[in-house]
C-alpha cells in the first residue's frame, strides 16, 4: 500500500512546490506533477497516475480542484480507483474515501452529480420539444447539417471517453499483458485474462475477447501508457503447438456437429464439456472462457468443418 501524491497547476508560470511539500508533508512517497487547465480530462500525468495505482494504494491531493475541475469527472475518477481497490484523500476538503465520514461525503456528492444530470435531461428533452414545436430538428446542428468538422469533433471526444475508460481500467488488465507479450499470442493472453480477471474493467460485464484487448493496447500505446512492443508479434508456434491448435478446433467442432440440429450448444456448455473431459485450454488454463470457445469456432467455421451456425450469442 502507497500514498501517492498529484499536484497540477494550469501556466508554466505557475509552480507545483507547495502542493509537493504538502503531499511529502502527509507522507506521499511518489508524486505527480502536472502543468495543464483542469479542464482537460486526457491529461498525461492524470492518466500515468491511474495507471500506477494499485490495490490498497491511496491517490492523494492537496485540494480537489487539482484533480478536477467538475463533479462528474470528480466521480468518474474516484469510481475509476475504487474499481481498481484504492482510495481518495483530498487534504483541503472533507474527501476521504478510505474513512466512512469521507464516504458519506462522497455519497452526497453522487446524489448532487445525479440531480444536475436529472435537470440536465429534463432541460434537454424541453429544448427538443421547444424546436419540434417550431419546426426545426433538434440536435447538434453541425450534424444535422452533415458539417464534416462537427463530425470529426463529436468522433473525437468519442475517442477520447474510450481512452479515458481504457487507462483508468490499465492497471487490472495491463500488468497480465505485459508478462506475456510479445512472446506469447493474443489468444492465450486472452484466455489468461479471463481465467483472472472474468470480465473487463469497469462496469462491462463481458469477457475479453481477441479484437477487444487489442485495441485497448493499441490505444494505451497511443496515449503513451503502455509500451510499443506489446503490439510486435508473437514468435510463430512450433510444429508440435500448431498440432495441439489444430486438434482443439477439430475438437470443438466435433461437439458442435454432435448436437441435435436445432439444439446447438452454447459456448458456456461447449466450455463446460470440455472442463468436465479435462481439455486444457491452449495456456494450460482448466477453464474455458466462452470467448475461448468462440475464437476455435470461428476457426472451424472458416475451416468448413461446422455443420451449421453455433449459438454464440448466449
């Protein structure tokens, strides 16, 4: 367990020194320093920070303005490192989410970011109703009109709640991929992360799949998070593993086609039937993870060797 300090100002002009002294003061043994407007959520250092914090871990500031310059990005933070099992302290406000008072604090909070997004929704669907009145169509007008910029604007910040969704999730998911990458390929990354973690980060109940992981690495790289080589890739499987591949998919489709038709078997139980004959998943792993199951089928269908379209959507 560690507490760790951020400090931020918003000019070059500024300095972060008395906001370190502080943090060293209560006993933050690693600090962060950051020179952008609060107002920016994609802010690297913010991002390094929750990315570094582990479980048990403490992220520390001197006032909550340091760390965020509206509510909801104040919540959506702090959720991040409770999902994570760290916790919040601000020294200047009655925030601290390691204490019950500090949680009760929090409470409140939540129930204040709530009502503003009731009113916000309630002031939104009046404002459509005002313009259906009048004839015109409610929306971002930049859209509505096909402007090409509004596009890229709105596709933008898109990308950018996606960044912000994947760094705050990193330190779950990131330190498994860089044990195993590049040496080892994404399906058995993947079937690693699932036998550990279930599902995604946050509040996705899915579990990772092939497609998934590489993109949330891709974009870590992107924002400078993760390390370029985890996207070099894996060396080529030797004759005996591309053997054992095989007779997985062979496998797998053998109880695929075993079925009665009309009775395809979900992945789960294609999973479960391969647990109960004791068939190691291509790591070792004795769970199957439906999205394991998925990825042989998918190379039995492109291989023709299904009889018809496996059920995978339950």
């Amino acid at each position: 367990m560690a507490l760790i300090g951020y400090a931020r100002v918003s000019t070059d002009d500024q300095s972060t020194e008395a906001q370190i002294l502080d943090l060293k003061k209560y006993g933050c043994g690693e600090i962060f320093r950051e020179n952008a407007s609060g107002a920016d959520r994609e802010r690297p250092q913010l991002k390094a920070v929750l990315t570094r914090v582990r479980k048990g871990d403490t992220l520390v500031v001197v006032r909550i303005d340091r760390l965020a310059r509206s509510l909801a990005h104040l919540l959506d933070v702090i959720d991040a490192l409770d999902r994570k099992g760290a916790a919040f302290k601000s020294l200047g406000d009655p925030i601290d989410t390691g204490s019950p008072q500090g949680k009760f604090t929090l409470q409140i909070l939540g129930a204040v970011a709530e009502f503003e997004r009731s009113l916000i929704r309630e002031r939104t669907k009046a404002g459509v109703r005002a313009a259906k009145a009048v004839g015109k169509r409610p929306g971002n007008p930049g859209l509505v009109s096909g402007d090409p910029l509004a596009r890229r604007r709105v596709a933008r910040a898109r990308d950018d709640r996606r960044s912000e969704r994947v760094a705050g999730g990193a330190g779950e998911f990131l330190p498994i991929v860089r044990r195993l990458r590049p040496h080892q390929p994404w399906d058995r990354v993947v079937d690693v992360l699932n036998g550990a973690l279930k599902k995604r980060p946050g509040d996705n109940p899915a579990p990772w799949t092939r497609d998934a992981l590489i993109r949330a690495v891709r974009r870590l790289v992107a924002d400078g998070l993760a390390e370029p080589e985890l996207l070099k890739a894996a060396p080529r499987r030797s004759p005996k593993a591309a053997a054992r591949a095989r007779r997985l998919v062979e496998l797998v489709a053998t109880i695929h086609n075993a079925a009665e038709a009309g009775q395809k078997p979900t992945l789960a139980r294609i999973g479960r039937q391969l647990e109960r004959q004791g068939v190691l998943t291509a790591t070792g792993a004795k769970t199957w993870a439906p999205s394991s199951v998925k990825a042989l089928l998918d190379q039995a269908r492109d291989a023709g060797l299904l009889d018809g379209a496996p059920d995978s959507e339950r």
